[in-house]
C-alpha cells in the first residue's frame, strides 16, 4: 500500500483549519480510508492507504478531501484554463514501445520548501503506482523559463537519424567537454516565441510559426548530449545508463530499444525520458512557471497522471494552461483520442446508481435530497430523476481515477455519512450456509477427474493473448471453440496478464511447458473459471466454467481422452457425441465436438505439432474441454 508523508503545518494551512490539532487530523483521515503509520525522522505523519485514491498521493490532495469532509468545499470543482501557448510535436522517429506523450504548463506557482518537497513525493507515487515503476507513465517537470519553444514544426532543429540534431545543439564543444549550455545567449527576451520569423516559407501564416514549441522524438544512444540532474559532466544518453546513479536504476526501461525517447527544445535535449531530465531545466523554489510533460505506454494513464499534477499545483496557486499535442504522420497515435490532443484532459465522467442500491448497500433511509448532499461532500455532482425508482446521475471529476462502478459511488456515499455512524443490525431471518449447486457440481466432476487418473490443477484465470489465442494457433473472433473475444483488463499490471482466459487448455499447456523436467505420464485436469466479451450480456461479460484435461505420454492418442471424456459423462448419465471438426488447437482429423445430451459444448483431439513444438513438449498430448454446465 503506498504510504505518504503529510506535514500537518501544511495540512493546516491548505485545509484553512488551524485549530486542528494532529490526532484530530488522524481521526479524520482515518474516516477517508487513510491509516496513521507513524512519523518521519523531520517530525511529518505517515498515512497508508488503499491504492485506488491515488489523488490523495500529496499533501495537497489529502487537503482537498479534507475540505470537502468538513464541508468547506462542495461539488465538483474543475479548475480553469488558458488557451495553449505551446505545443508538444511527436515525431514519428519515438520508439514504438513508448509512443505516447501528455502535458501541462502551470504559471504563477508559489513553490517553498514545503511545497517542492510534496511536488517530488507526489510525483515519485505516481511513477511507482499508476506510472507501474516509470514503465507505463513517466513524468518530468521543468522550470518553464529555461525553455526556448521553436517555431511550430522546428522544435529541435531538424531530425538526423544519425543521432545529431541539425539547427539544435546543446551548445557543447566537440571534444565533450563538461561544457553547460549556453542559456543566456540563447533565451533572450523572446522567451515565448512572440516574435514571429520573417520567412516562414512553408505555407503557414508568421503567427502559426511562432508558436512555442517541443518536439517528443527518438536519438541514438551515443547521439546528443546534455548535462543531466546531479551531474555536471555532458553525457550522451548511453552515457547516462552507465554512467549516472539515476540512469543505472532505470536502465532496464529502454537499454534494449534502437532509439531512446527524448524531449527537444530549440536549444537541445533537455528531458531523457523515463530516465531523467536535465540540469538546465531544474525545478527549484524559485520557479514560479512549470512547464509538466509525461511519456508513457498508455495514453489515458498518463493523461490521469498530469490531471493529478494539475491539481496539486493549482491548489498551490498555480493556473493551468493547455497544451496542444501533435502527432506526426508515422507516429504511433493513441487511437481513441486522434491525432491531435489538448491537454490537460480535464473533462468531468458520468455514472449513474440508484437509491435503492444505495441504501440496501448502506443499511439506512435516506431522502433523495440528502444523497445528493452526500455526493457533493464527497467531491461529486449529483441530480435525480424520479420514476418507478429513484435514480442519481452523478458528475465524476477527472482526478478520481478510482470510480469505476456503482458501488464506488455507494462508498463515497457512506464515507460522508460516516461509516462509523452506521448501526449493526441483525438480519431479518436466518439462514444456514451450503453449497450452491453448481459448487456441488464441480466438486463431483473434481473427484470424479481423479478418479480416472488425473492431476487436479488450480490455474490463474487471467493469462495473456499471445497464451491464449497465438501459441495456440487460434485468432481471436473465429467460430472456433476458445477463439472467443477477448474481456481484456485496462490497465494490467504485467504483459503476462492483459485478459481473461477464454478457455482452459493452454493454462493447462503451460503447466507442462513448465514440466517438462518432471516424468511421463503427467495427466492434469482443471474445473476453472473462464469468460469472453460479450455485448448481449448486460455485463458485456459472458462467464462460465470449464473443465479441460491433457493425457501427455509417449503413447498418448485420440482414444485416450476420449475414454475417459466417455466415463466422464457416463458418471453424470450425460449423452456424449463426438462428430469429427476442425480445430487449429488440434491435428486434423484427429479433432472432434463435444456434443453432450445434443448440444455442442465443447472439443476434444490431439494438440497440433506445432502447438508442442511451441512448448518444448517432446510427447503427444491428448486432451479434451467443456462447458462444465452440461452434465447438470
């Protein structure tokens, strides 16, 4: 669980509350979910909490909520903008791995000691949560003054695939010196490119061409160089991997790509993300002006990220303002949002939940006007219709990244009320717990799997769609039997668990990729949870549970799993037909449906060469899958 460190000076001044003393902060932050830990060496409190507040990562977000407990803020609150005055160019040179890029300028910040310090601890808990270590989102802040935007379209200077960057150095000697960029000669008075070019000569009108701009692009590991944070030496970004603390720790995030990301301006390099950013645009007490970039694998999570960031700083005085995002022909782009973005995304979410849900899941009447009050206690919106039931249509704003269901609405609700208010009752009948049918039967089908000789296995339910459809030798979307449309997850913590299985077998394929060390025969079954997208499905998830087994030996055939799929349904006084079919998963004409009491529930056969060549088996594997509802 991340753990944050709070200055409860901080909390005082940001809250507005100065008689609050530090156990009454614990008290109320225990009422949001947030555990007191303990204190830091400098005297600050630490709070655990669960993952999914991640706006409350700073002292200012904690505040926030704060405020709305007490009842000094309401509603949802979106802070203003100005239009963009700058733009982040993506060239269509950016690896591939790490295509996307998000951003913000913030003015008029008024950063002290206490302020920069919740900056950096805010930014850290987001590379190490929602950034999934620097690998998903990266974030990096600059002092916006240090800038110098080119024209629209020549941030950087123009692209030299051989690591230079013609028309942007970073003003270091050849011999690569431990030589600083020359700022003061090169940033002048014109520092927001206002003043246009005379020549713009590509069509554009002068006022197009001055726009300040950056350029998000690929270089070569030994290309350009920079002086990066806590160092005073040029270094190439290759340098930096080796060379650099910071660039050590990180390496693994890129060391194996053609290219590096790296961020332009038309000076130089100044930004080498997700490793670190330079020297020349550090953030220090005196920035009053912020210019926030992140790069990452995915385009909604960085976009939360910099909405986060936004926040805090607005809460320290800061006003935000757009910047725009361009995508150039050939580069990778977010396909759901276009080419071309206005960041940040600062737009509100709509869900809706009932009344009656709400008090079924809280246990207490309430009025529909005191709901709506509770809603907007919580940060939220919140109206209602009137009908055969009372529904509430609620207005999310774009910080909580945590509100994916009704219930979670519900969970704001009673965090309002006070879930300490809420009086135990005792159910009004009693009732004695017990299996429900559908346990009882896969238990039966369980014992009966041992019975005939198999292993029972117990097998994640989330797998990737490289083991689930392409080792499998199935494309997602045929009529083939597992080849269903993939429940993919949004946001998955590893490559290796993106989706739910859409069947069985290849858990159990894996075993014995895994097992090939172990002696033959190894005969496994599992009676497991699977499911696949499904837009009929009110829950656009359609699950089910599935019993598949392998016969692996050196004589391994056809007839085996057919054998013992026959004694199988012979125990549940089930029908079996196996008419021949055609499977990918299976060596042809050695592939049947499972046909049981008439219905085609599933298939069974021997597993394709190229489906054991892929697993290092070196024995034929029989095996056989259902849907295990049909022995009901």
């Amino acid at each position: 669980m991340p753990v944050v460190d709070i200055d409860t000076d901080e909390l005082r001044e940001l809250t507005g509350h100065d008689e609050k003393s530090d156990d009454e902060f614990k008290d109320d932050l225990f009422a949001l979910g947030l555990e007191y830990e303990g204190d830091t060496d400098e005297g600050e409190l630490q709070f655990e909490f669960g993952p999914d507040r991640l706006d409350r990562l700073s002292v200012e977000g904690v505040a926030r909520s704060l405020r709305y407990q007490y009842g000094d803020a309401r509603g949802v609150h979106v802070p203003d903008t100005n239009d963009p005055d700058w733009t982040i160019e993506v060239d269509e040179s950016v690896p591939d791995e790490r295509p996307y890029v998000t951003g913000a300028v913030v003015r008029g910040v008024d950063l002290d000691e206490s302020a920069l310090d919740s900056l950096i601890q805010l930014q850290e808990k987001l590379h190490a949560t929602m950034g999934r270590g620097r690998a998903k989102g990266a974030i990096g802040i600059h002092d916006l003054t240090m800038l110098k935007g080119a024209g629209l379209g020549t941030a950087g200077g123009s692209l030299d695939l051989g690591g230079g960057l013609a028309g942007g150095s970073s003003d270091l000697d050849d011999a690569g010196d431990d030589a600083e960029p020359d700022v003061d000669a090169d940033l002048g008075a014109d520092l927001d490119g206002s003043e246009a070019p005379e020549d713009v000569g590509d069509g554009r009108s002068a006022a197009e061409a001055s726009a300040n701009s950056i350029t998000y692009r690929g270089v070569d590991p030994d290309g350009d160089r920079f002086v990066p944070l806590d160092s005073d030496a040029a270094m190439t970004p290759g340098d930096v991997l080796t060379d650099h603390p910071t660039g050590e720790t990180y390496a693994d995030l890129v060391e194996d790509l053609e290219r590096y990301p790296a961020i332009y301006d038309e000076i130089g390099l100044f930004s080498f993300p997700p490793v670190i950013n330079g020297s020349r645009t550090e953030v220090s007490t005196d920035s009053r002006d912020l210019f926030v970039e992140l790069t990452g694998t995915d385009q909604w999570t960085i976009d939360k990220m910099c909405v986060i960031i936004c926040y805090a700083l607005a809460a320290r005085g800061g006003t935000v303002e757009e910047v725009e995002v361009v995508y150039a022909d050939g580069a990778t782009t977010p396909d759901e949002y276009g080419a071309e973005l206005v960041r940040p995304d600062l737009d509100t979410d709509e869900k809706s939940v009932s009344h009656d849900r709400i008090e079924t899941m809280l246990g207490v009447d309430l009025d529909a006007d005191d709901v709506v009050d509770l809603f907007e206690r919580s940060g939220l919106d919140a109206t209602y219709s009137l009908g055969e039931e009372t529904v509430y249509d609620v207005t999310i704003p774009p910080y909580r990244v945590d509100v994916l269901h009704p219930l979670d609405l519900v969970d704001d609700v009673g965090r309002a009320y006070g879930f300490n208010e809420l009086e135990p009752t005792y159910p009004d009948i009693g009732t004695i717990g017990g299996r429900h049918e559908h346990s009882r039967l896969e238990d039966a089908v369980r014992t009966s799997l041992v019975g005939l000789g198999f292993e029972d296995m117990l097998n994640f339910h989330m797998t990737s769609a490289a083991e689930n459809y392409d080792r499998m030798r199935l494309s997602e979307g045929d009529d083939d039997f597992g080849a269903a449309p993939r429940a993919e997850i949004t946001s998955p913590y590893s490559e290796e668990y993106t989706q739910l299985r859409t069947w069985a077998l290849p858990s159990l394929t894996q075993v014995l990729e895994n097992n090939t060390h172990r002696a033959y025969p190894q005969d496994l079954a599992e009676v497991g949870f699977v499911a696949h997208r499904d837009d009929d499905v009110n829950t656009r998830v359609a699950e089910s549970r599935h019993v598949a087994a392998v016969v692996a030996r050196t004589d391994a055939t056809y007839e085996d799993a057919k054998a013992r799929l026959q004694a199988l349904c012979d125990d549940f006084d089930a029908e079996l037909e196996t008419p021949a079919t055609a499977h990918p998963s299976f060596i042809p004409g050695r592939v049947a449906d499972v046909v049981v009491d008439g219905e085609r529930v599933g298939v069974i056969g021997e597993l394709h060469p190229e489906v054991l060549v892929e697993r290092d088996l070196e024995v034929p594997v029989a095996a056989f899958e259902f849907d295990v509802s049909a022995l009901e």
